[in-house]
C-alpha cells in the first residue's frame, strides 16, 4: 500500500528565499519582506563566485519574484478574500508492506 500526503506552503509561511553558494557552501537568507541591498546577490559573499549577473536577467527575475511573495503576502492573507492560496510541492510516497510475516 502506498500513501500521499499532499505539502501545501502558504504564502505567509515562506520567510525568506535562501540562496546557497554551489562552490562554497555558504547560505545567505534574504527575507521576502526586505530588499536586499544592491550588489549583495551579485556575487558570494564568502568565496565571491558569480552568483546573479545585471545582464542576463535573472537579478530582476529574483526581484520581481520577491515582490510578488510580498504583495501575496500581503494581499492575499486571507481577509476580504474567499479563498486561501497556497503553494503544492510533491511529498514523497510512503510504502508500507501490505503484512508483516511471522517467523
């Protein structure tokens, strides 16, 4: 037998969006409700590998991101809504055995 369980975040649970350097090791937490100051996510703050680049574009994608968590989470906290949002993230499935044998 197999069982799912569902995982639903609300958007008042996320925090932060923590970033981990993939040469280093090091995490840096940036809250949802702040702005990180310019430059901090360019590059490590330890080991100072490239992290977000200006250019390509994924700097202003993590922006925007973060600014929507923060108009969710502001918005959308339930009141004058009929509705709660949440986030879905897949659960691992659980087997148990069907019997366990007696020897």
């Amino acid at each position: 037998m197999t069982y799912q369980h569902k995982k639903l975040l609300e958007i008042s649970d996320i925090a932060a969006f923590s970033f981990t350097c993939k040469q280093c090791g090091i995490s840096l937490s940036v809250p949802v409700l702040s702005e990180p100051k310019k430059g901090k996510l360019d590059k490590c703050p330890a080991c100072d590998e490239p992290w977000l680049a200006t250019a390509d574009g994924n700097l202003q994608g993590v922006e925007d991101l973060r600014k929507a968590f923060k108009i969710f989470s502001e918005r959308l906290s339930g009141k004058g809504t009929g509705f709660k949002f949440a986030l879905e993230i897949p659960a691992e499935p659980v087997s148990v055995p069907a019997s366990i044998s007696k020897d």
